[in-house]
C-alpha cells in the first residue's frame, strides 16, 4: 500500500469531525470581561504572603479589635456605665433600707447605708394616704454630701418628688439633674447653700430617686436619696492619652511577638520544605526532623514513612527490572537459540525444539498478562463480570487441570471441596486468584511436595484455604507480602516469579469485596485463605 493509499484509507476511517459548538450562554462578552479582569488581577496581585507577614496582620487585627473595644468602654461609653452604676447603687440603698424600715435604730442604720454608698437619705414617715404634708415627721436622715440636692431645696421641691414617686408607685422616680447653686439659707446659725435643678449639660450632675414603701403594720413611709454624679471630662482626657499611648505600644508588641512565633512556627516548616525537596529531587533517605509541636512532629513522622516507603519500592522495583530482564533474557535466549538450530539444520526433526519455544513464549504471556493485570487493577480500569455460579464445582475442574500439570514433575494438590457453593463474582477472575496461590504456595512447597486446598463453609462465607509445608513466611515479611514486586526471598522448590501473583491476588479478592489473609509459621509453612459470601441458588439468575 503506496503512503497516498494510506493517507486516503485513514481519511475514510476517520470520522467527520464536529463543528466547533456554540458557547453557551454564560460565555458571553460580560463573562469574557469578568476573567480578562480576573485574570489581570492575578496577574498584579504579586506573590502570596508569607507566613511570617500572615501572622502580624492577624495579631494586628486582633490589637485593633482590642483596641476598639477598650476606646468603646473607656471613652465613648465610659459616662453612661458610670451613670449605670449610680443608679444601681442609689436602688440597692433604698431596698436596704425598705426591707428594715422597721428597726428601732432607723436613723442609725441610714446613716450607716448612706455612708456605705456616700449617698445623702431622707426619710419620711407619712401621716396618712392623703399626701406628703407639709413639716412631715422625718423619720431619718443622712447628709454626707456637701452639695446634697434633698437636703438644700425647698418643701416644694421635696412635695414635687413625692407627686412623682406615687405616679410611679412601685418603680419609683428617678431623674438626673444638674445643680445650680442660687443663695443661702439660715439653719440655725450656720448659713447652708442652697441648689436650684436644671438639666442643662456640662454642669455637675446629681442622681434623685424617690420612692414609697410600708412597714409591716402598713404604715407608709417616703424615701429620698440622693447621689453625686463627678464628671468624668477629666478622667477620659487621661484616658484617651493613655490609650493612645497603649495603641501604639500594643501595635509595636504584636509586631515584636509575631515576628517571634512565625520564626518560631517556620523554622520547622521551613527545614521539612527543604527535606521534601531533596525528596522530590530523588533523594529517599527520608531525613524529615521533628519539630517541637505535635502537628509538626506527626506530619515528620507521616514524610519520613512516606519516604521508607518510596525507598522501598524504588528498591523494589529496581529489583523488579532486573527480575523481569532475567525472565525476559532467559526464554529469549532459549527462543533465539532453538530457532537458530532449527535455521542451521532444517532437514532435522525440530519437534522438541518447537516445543520449547512454545513453553517460553508461554512464559513470556504469562510474565506479561501478570504485568497487564497489575497495572489494570491499580488503574481502577479491571472490569469484573459478575454472576451466580457454583464455585465448589469450578474449583474442582480448576484443581483437576492444574494437577496435570504439576504431577509430572512428581507435586500434588490435595482438594477438600465441598458438594457445591454458590458465590456471585467473575469466576474467570476468582479462579485467576486461586491459581497465583497455588503458584506460590508450588514455589514455597515442602519436601512432600504437597499443597492442600480446602474449601468450608463458616456462617454464610465460603472460605477457601491453600496451606503448604514449606519454609514459611518471617513475621518481618508479612505485611508486605500482598506488595506489588514484594518476594521474600529464593525460592526453595527453585520457581522464579515476578514478585506480582499475590498483589494481583489481593487486587481481584478486593474488588469483589472478600477477606482474605495468611498464617504462616517459619519452618511448618503458610496458609493462604479468602472468604466470599455464599448467593441463593437461583437459576433463574444464572447466566
């Protein structure tokens, strides 16, 4: 076929190719704008923060938002938690004195709560429902304060907050005012001033609550207390300059500690970096140091295993091609030369010659379809035709075939099967199993040169076991026997193999799902078992 008759044979193989398909609808001119602008963005964005610059704009996020929190409640809101206060203090002073109106010493005992409080008190005892009457009977009284507003107003200011506290009547009145000093008046011989109220601001503020309350005997009585509110103009001046000061110190300090914690939490980091990519320049010794934090130290740990492990199956591996290279070579060798005989003398009958190379081209399949199987089962790509099929009457005729085989060379198996079990799964498969445990149970065998297969049934699994009396397994090598290239050593009974039958044994029992394992004892030999789960025979699912 001239390479014109080619070109046109694969032009009309190929198909037709589509035409280019229509963008969809989000794929339009304001969706193309949207990534050029992503897409410029990137590409001024410059290069991610460090670890380092990460952790001070978090401490200073976190100094700020302290900060901010510190301005709100010492400056902004620093007035209207002290008034809060106040007003607290002056209720629980008046419920103190409520609950013991009824106390012989009541002046004594205002007098005390009013000192307590630094508060000035007035107390009243009414002579009747009518009202507070003029001159009434002062049952205590309490003035600590110099610029007290109860005790240096006139009796119809005292009557104002006696209309108010009964309006109010269990909640009692309170009010703020500011004090305006507006003369004197005589008390006996000493002049006291005399205040007027107002609420207009920037002046002292004095706190008023007026209440009613009874005693036991349902006389009535009213209470006046007064509290002094000192301005805290001065107070947040102070503040506010200390604050300032206390921003500038916590922004320096959580620079200086973020520095010092990124150090201190990169080093690591920065030191398993470096090992990784020594690692990932082919260096395997797995040299990843602890750091002095347990998350670091865990993921050392993981990176040094992972390293063991890479090592190991680079070892492995290697080992693998210069097993594979021998098996090659040989049945090659014996290929290439048997043909030669055959070349050289024709006329000579070549019926043993052909039979050679017919068993290591054989061997060659084999080494390759092992080769194919592994690499299917790990790529995920291993297909399984599964149906329900009595696996006690595939397993003898699989038994009985393989001992065929090996029987010439003076070997037996040894089959203890039981009359029938049905099992759903891909028989070619299961049974692929069952033959690379029996080839490495031959490779491992005992001077009896005896395997034994036998088959039981446990609950609803059907266990099947391979044991053989051979050297056994070292408990070293046990947990990586079912490895890909894994192999414990040479072979006893003088098999080579590639190091895959059991990994490929362990891939196909995975994906039907089986448990599957070995006991083995050094010196007595090993048994390989897999349980599968017994299916309803039903014939009308069988295909």
């Amino acid at each position: 076929m001239t390479e014109a008759t080619k070109s046109a044979y694969i032009a009309a193989e190929e198909p037709d190719q589509p035409a280019t398909p229509p963008l969809p609808d989000d794929c339009g001119p304001g969706r193309l704008n949207r990534l050029r602008r992503r897409l410029r963005l990137e590409r001024h964005a410059g290069p991610p923060l460090t670890l380092r610059w990460r952790i001070f704009i978090y401490f200073l996020i976190f100094t700020l938002i302290m900060v901010v929190f510190l301005w709100l409640f010492q400056i902004v809101y620093l007035d209207t938690f002290y008034e809060r206060v106040k007003k607290q203090q002056i209720e629980a002073a008046y419920s103190a004195i409520a609950l013991n109106i009824n106390r012989e010493d009541l002046r004594d005992y205002v007098n005390n709560v009013a000192v307590h409080f630094n508060l000035c008190i007035r107390v009243y005892a009414l002579e009747s429902e009518a009202g507070l009457v003029y001159g009434a009977q002062e049952a205590a009284s309490a003035d600590l304060l110099g610029d007290c507003i109860i005790h240096h107003v006139d009796d119809q200011e005292i009557a104002r907050f006696y209309r108010e506290a009964k309006a109010a009547e269990n909640d009692g009145f309170m009010e703020i005012f500011t004090r305006v000093r507006f003369g004197a008046y005589e008390a006996g011989d000493q002049a006291l001033p005399q205040f007027a109220m107002t609420k207009d601001e920037g002046l002292s503020k004095s706190l008023v609550y007026a209440r009613l309350t009874k005693n036991e005997a349902g006389d009535t009585y009213f209470l006046l207390l007064n509290s002094s509110i000192t301005p805290v103009t001065a107070t947040v001046a102070t503040l506010r300059i200390q604050l300032i000061i206390t921003t500038a110190l916590l922004v320096v300090m959580a620079l200086v500690i973020s520095l010092l914690i990124a150090r201190r939490l990169s080093r690591p980091i920065s030191r398993l970096n470096a090992a990784a990519k020594r690692l990932a320049a082919g260096d395997l010794t797995g040299n990843f140091p602890a750091g002095s934090y347990p998350e670091i130290s865990e993921l050392a740990q993981t990176l040094n295993y992972a390293a063991a492990e890479l090592s190991r199956t680079d070892t492995l591996q290697k080992e693998l091609i210069a097993n594979i290279s021998h098996d090659i070579r040989t049945p090659l060798t014996m290929i290439a030369g048997y043909a030669e005989y055959m070349r050289d003398f024709p006329a000579e009958d070549h019926r043993e010659s052909v039979d050679v190379i017919v068993g290591e081209v054989d061997r060659l399949r084999g080494l390759v379809n092992d080769i194919l199987d592994v690499s299917r089962i790990s790529a995920g790509v291993s297909k399984l035709h599964v149906r329900i099929f009595d696996f006690s009457e595939s397993l003898t005729g699989f038994i009985s075939n393989y001992n065929h085989l090996i029987e010439p060379q003076g070997y037996h198996i040894r089959l203890d099967a039981l009359p029938e079990a049905w099992i759903s799964g891909d028989e070619g498969r299961l049974l692929q199993a069952v033959g690379n445990m029996l080839n490495n149970a031959l490779s491992h065998i005992g001077p009896d040169k005896l395997i034994i297969v036998r088959q039981s049934l446990e609950g609803d699994m059907m266990r099947l076991e391979v044991g053989d009396h051979g050297c056994g397994i070292a408990p070293e090598d046990l947990p990586h026997i079912w490895e890909r290239y894994y192999r414990t050593g040479p072979s006893p009974a003088g098999h080579s193999g590639s190091g895959l039958g059991l990994s490929i044994v362990a891939g196909i029992l995975r994906q039907h799902g089986a448990r599957y394992g070995v006991r083995s004892k050094v010196g007595e030999g090993s048994t390989f078992w897999f349980e599968l789960k017994i299916a309803p025979a039903d014939p009308a699912t069988l295909i």
